[in-house]
C-alpha cells in the first residue's frame, strides 16, 4: 500500500492476448502442493518458541516470533503507516481511513483460497506473518499498542472506521470477541464505527447475534466468487479447501436477519472467470436484500495459485464498477442494462447524459466498502492501491481528478462528450 516499494510485473490495461476480459476456461488456479509435515500448522515458529518483542515487520526471517490472537493483531501497510508504526508515505494519499486489524496465528489461515497470499499451501514456503497480503506486507502489532494510539488521539483520529478480518481457523470467533471487547473498552463504537469481515466457515448463527450485541455496525462476508462453481474451484474442493458457498450464504442471510438493511455486504473480485452480467446479477441480488456489494479487482498476489495469471484487464474493470455503482445507488436495475453474447456491458441502462454524469463525479471508481463519515458512497475502507499498482489504479483511494477521469473515459473507451457551443446572440 505504500508506493515506494519496487513494482515488478506490472499488468497492463489488457490481457496478453489483447483480450478486455478474463474468460472462466483461462483463470484456472494451479492445483497446491502437499506441505511436508515439519513445516505443516506453524511447526517451525511454534518449535523456535521465540517471543515477541513489540512490533513485528515482516521480513521471510523463519524465527518469526510466536504471535497469536487476540494479545497480537495484524495490521496493512497503510494502517501501520497512518498509526505512526512504519516510516513511509502513500502515493496521493495522507492517511488510510479504516484501521483493518486481521487475525494471526503460527498456524495460519486454515483455508486455501486460490488467489489469497495467506493461502495455507504457502506453509512450506513462508511463516504465516511473513506472508504477503492483497499485495504487501502486514506488520504485526500488540493489540494493546494499537487501542493506545487510538485512544490517545480521540476525536482527532484519522480513522472512520475498524475492521476485524477473520481468519479460518480454530479460535478465531472467540478471539474476534476478544479483540472487540479490548477496543470497545477505550474506544465507543460512536467514535469509530466497527465491521467485521466474518468467516463464514466456523460461524453460527449466535455468533452473528454476539458481534452485533457488542456494537458492531457493519457485518461483511467475502464470497469473493461471483458464482457458486467459481467458489468451488477458487475456495472449496477445487483447492482443498473447506469453504462453500451454501455456508457462505447461510451466514449472510442471518447478517442480513440480525443487522438490518445496509448493515451487511459481500465482497466481489471481479476477472477470476465469471462474466460482467455474473457479476452484476450477484451485485443486483444483494441489493434487493438490502445489502451492498464491496468490489476488489482481480490483481495476482505472489505465491498464490493464480499469481501465472491476468490481473483484470481495466476495460472490464471499469465497466463492471460503473455497472455496480449504478445498481447500488442510483437505482439502476441489471435487467435494464445490455450485455453482449460474453457477457460484457454494452448498455448502462440509463440515458448517455445521465451516464457521464456519474463518471464525471468519479465516486463510481473510487474503493468501495464500509462507508466512513463522509458519505454513503464513499468508503472508509479505502485500501491504497491494495488491488493495483500506483501507477496502473484500479481502485481509486481519493478523488480522481481530471487527469484521472480522462484516462478512467479511455478505459471504458467512452470518450467525453464534447461541449455544443452556445448560439450566437
């Protein structure tokens, strides 16, 4: 999230195969290596037993420290930056506005999705804290550093908003408990609004009732995959892993039971295989829930399963987060749009005017997700360049400008308009 990193292997605006968008027959993940059993469940961390000692930067070092929920946290690199933690600046952008706090265990992530740098086939690889996630590094950090920095600031806090991310593995619902109630304790949910990126996985129908008598205000799931045999190859049985999109849902519709409308939402990778109007059906099916849709673009993470492959060309990008944007706030219905015969967006559903006015304010491109204090359509979770690199931006952390609007036009190769000059008097 920091744009001072070296970026290698860079993804263009198109496929290599000069295509506009990634077909499902060309997304297939590698199938994962058997991990040798010294190295299976953090063998190797929980062997050295070396303690931790404040802050962990990950740096592929096998001594990693022995760290655990909920005494330890996660954090992204745009977190840690913005709380004073690692030296750094972001590209265009002062400060991140949702502190994204994630689970960590010697043991890892249990689960083996395909596009995910925590993968569990990564074990032999790399320790679990050592992992790259959505594109950089998570530092490690004492829960209670971070709830003092946090409370210290009070209302000057930068952050809109607090994210628990879940994990799949065995103590991951108590914990996620554990870690609320130790921000909750300091930091009124008035303060700073509280989500939870949930796993599905391991959860019951009370735990959903639990977060949310504990003040938590948004309730996400990622389903990630657009469609249930897209799930499967990218989460379930096609990768060894124990999700499926039946649990996935059963958790989602209690969210949607227990919050209430526009308290819950899923999140969408878009280019892993399905097509545009996949995408958006799914988009228009949370919307008549009463749900929202928070939209990643496909990017490559190194080490997963599927970092041989495309990162989402911009064309389908593009069109896919208008086409969103339309259905989730300006009441635009899938049916009304038109799709070609591969599923691509060819008709928006609403007069061209009316469309270049949704471009020409640029929300529509921005990172979607939990909204901050700003506006609804705009989202405190802003993940700087956390599905791109600086310099090719997919998801928009801050207001495009000008500059950035006529390449967003070139992208969705719709020119601007060109003004009629007034008549003479």
């Amino acid at each position: 999230m920091t744009c001072l990193k070296p970026e290698s292997a860079q993804p263009s605006d198109r496929r290599p195969d000069g295509g506009d968008f990634n077909p499902f027959a060309a997304m297939e993940p590698r199938v994962p290596e058997a991990t040798p059993a010294p190295a299976r469940n953090g063998a190797r961390v929980k062997a050295n037993g070396v303690a931790p000692q404040g802050v962990y930067l990950p740096n592929d070092n096998i001594l990693t420290p022995q760290m655990r929920s909920p005494e330890y946290v996660q954090l992204s690199t745009a977190a840690a930056m913005t709380l004073g933690l690692m030296p750094g600046r972001m590209h265009r952008c002062a400060c991140t506005r949702c502190l994204n706090l994630l689970l960590t265990y010697p043991e890892g992530c249990r689960a083996n999705c395909a596009y995910c740098g925590l993968a569990r086939h990564r074990e032999a690889e790399r320790d679990y804290a050592d992992r790259n996630f959505i594109r950089v590094d998570w530092p490690a950090v004492p829960m209670e550093q971070v709830v003092d920095i946090v409370a210290r600031d009070g209302e000057a806090t930068p952050f809109h908003r607090m994210c628990i991310s879940m994990i799949t593995h065995p103590r991951t619902d108590r914990d996620t408990v554990a870690v609320l109630k130790a921000w909750t304790a300091r930091i009124p949910p008035e303060r700073v609004a509280i989500s939870i990126l949930s796993n599905p996985t391991t959860m019951s129908r009370d735990d959903v009732k639990e977060l949310h008598g504990l003040g938590v205000d948004i309730f996400t799931v990622a389903l990630d995959a657009a469609t249930p045999e897209l799930f499967d190859r990218t989460r379930g049985k096609g990768v060894q892993s124990p999700h499926t999109w039946a649990k996935y849902w059963e958790i989602l519709d209690d969210a949607r039971d227990i919050f209430g409308p526009k308290k819950f939402g899923a999140h969408i990778i878009v280019g892993m295989g399905e097509t545009e109007h996949q995408a958006l059906t799914l988009v228009q099916r949370l919307v008549d829930l009463g749900g929202h849709s928070h939209m990643f673009c496909f990017f490559p993470e190194k080490g997963s399963l599927m970092d041989h492959l495309p990162a989402t060309p911009r064309d389908q990008w593009r069109r896919v987060q208008l086409a969103r944007y339309l259905i989730d706030y300006c009441g635009v219905r899938v049916t009304q749009m038109g799709f070609d015969e591969n599923g691509r967006v060819t008709d928006f559903g609403l007069p061209a005017g009316e469309v270049d006015a949704v471009i020409d304010s640029g929300i529509a491109f921005r990172t979607s997700g939990c909204p901050g204090k700003f506006a609804d359509d705009i989202s405190a979770c802003d993940r700087p360049y956390g599905d791109s690199p600086p310099s090719n931006i997919a998801s928009y952390p801050f207001q495009p400008n000008k500059t950035d609007l006529r390449k967003i036009r070139r992208q969705l190769r719709r020119p601007k308009p060109a003004k009629i000059a007034a008549p003479a008097p």
